[in-house]
C-alpha cells in the first residue's frame, strides 16, 4: 500500500512515564554496553582478519549477529522469521521502517548493507557501518562503474548485499514503490550470470496500545527521541521477517521487470502480515 503517504506527517507525540524511565536507563546502559562492546571485539579481530583474507570476513560477522540478536533480547522486542535464506551469490532487497531494520536483517543473515556515502560521515552511526563492512555508493554516475566493480568484488567475496530501493524508511505501515536504479548494475556482464535476489518483508507489529506505526522512523524524525520512545516502551511489539523465494537475475529483461517482481514480493508478504494484524 503506497496511497495517502506523506512523508512529512508529524510523528506521534512521546509520553514516558516512571517506569519508562527506569527502563530507558537499564536497557540503554545494556544496550550500550553489548553495542560498542561487540564493536571493539570486532576491531581487535578485523586487525587479524584481514591480513589473513582480505575482503572476506570469516569471523567478525558472527559478532555483528550476535550484536544484533542480543540487542532485541535487551529491548525486550519480539523478533521472528520465516521462509529459507538465499545461499546462492547475490543480494538481499527489503522495505525500510526504521533504523530498527538494521539490527533485525543482520540478526538473522550475514550480510552487509548499501548505503549512501554521506552515512560513513555521521558520528557513531558512521563508525558502526565502517567497522561491520557496509559498502557506500556515491549518487554519481561517473562512478557507476567504479561501484559496480565494487559490488562484483564483495558479492565474489561472498558477501550478501543489502538494499532498501524504497530510498527512504517510512511508517512502517507500506511498501513504496521501488527504484530501479540500483538493481541497473545487477545486469552488467560481470554480475548477471551468477547473481541471485532475495527479497524480504519486514514487518513491525506495534506494542498493544500504540499506534500500528510505532516503530517507524521517517521524514525529519530525530534519531534520540524515537531511542528512547523504544527503549521505554512496555510490554514490547515485535518484528517478523519473511524471506522470499530468491530469483535469477538473468532470468529477467531488465532491471524495471526485476525491481518490480521484488516489490511485488515484498508488499505482498507485508500485506499479508498487516491483514493478520487487523483480525480481532
């Protein structure tokens, strides 16, 4: 569902009472802790790592999972899946509601995100997607090649990657529309014959007298505030994620005919759980 989506609507207001506050200190100091934690850990081993393989990353992924796993038991956040994973070569293409996709994609899969070059500049958040592998493409197509390149050494490498074409997260509550433009580099000559997509719906299911779009993060929405709405938060929701049938590259035209059969699979698994979520 794409109708009626305004990116610019207002967020719901944030109330925290007592016992949100005392959760907020408990679970962030936890959180904190097993974040930078597991952060140093992965650091010490990249020193050892990566003379020894290179660009493959054989252990330091296991912490990244572990990180991430741990963080939704901290939060007291429900976290489930189904469907198989891809074990061909190739990437991994998903909705985007909040920066909460991030710990539930890698808690389940080793894989390494997309993301925009600007996000390696932020503090701490930049920090996090350097050490745990994230690639960052340029939005210049004088360097198109340079990152399809790149994309064809890390997917040989082994490596799943991982796009959100919405281009932008939302309320949760939709699927955008999808756009193709990164799915263009799948179709060069190097990638398409062995290359693999798979995509996945995630889905949030909000705490029981929230608002269904709790967890969504978007628009000029300040990353503190929505923190520490999620850490307060009591009892917790949950999130899902249904993994797709992965697909052939090659066996699509192009990159419209392919972005599209993935957006089809993506909102229809998010459909299908939000009908779920409106029975009574």
């Amino acid at each position: 569902m794409t109708e009626g989506w305004d990116p610019d609507q207002s967020a719901d207001p944030i109330r925290i009472g007592p016992l949100g506050v005392v959760l907020i200190l408990v679970r962030g100091v936890a959180l904190a802790l097993l974040v930078f934690g597991g952060l140093i850990v992965l650091l010490l081993l990249r020193l050892i790592e990566r003379p020894l393989y290179g660009m493959r990353r054989p252990v330091t992924p296991y912490i990244t999972q572990f990180v991430c796993r741990n963080a939704f038991r901290i939060l007291g956040l429900g976290f489930s899946t189904r469907g198989t994973l891809m074990r061909e070569r190739g990437a991994v293409v998903a909705n985007h509601s909040s920066w909460l996709d991030i710990f539930a994609l890698n808690a389940r899969k080793r894989i390494y995100f997309v993301s925009k070059a600007e996000v390696a500049k932020w503090p701490g958040i930049g920090w996090l997607a350097r050490a745990t592998g994230t690639v960052f493409i340029e939005r210049d197509r004088r360097k198109a090649r340079e990152q399809t390149k790149l994309f064809e050494e890390r997917l040989k490498a082994g490596h799943k990657l991982l796009f959100f074409p919405e281009g932008t997260s939302t309320d949760g509550l939709r699927v955008l529309r999808f756009k193709t433009t990164l799915f263009a580099a799948f179709f060069t000559e190097e990638l398409r014959a062995f290359m693999y997509v798979q995509p996945v719906s995630v889905v949030f299911h909000a705490p029981k007298g929230h608002p269904n779009r709790f967890y969504g993060w978007w628009g000029e929405m300040e990353f503190g505030p929505h923190l520490l709405k999620t850490l307060a938060a009591w009892p917790q929701g949950r999130v899902e994620l249904i993994y797709q049938p992965p697909v052939k590259v090659s066996d699509f035209v192009d990159r419209k005919a392919l972005a599209a059969h993935c957006e089809q699979a993506v909102r229809q698994g998010h459909c299908d759980m939000r009908k779920l979520d409106a029975q009574p």
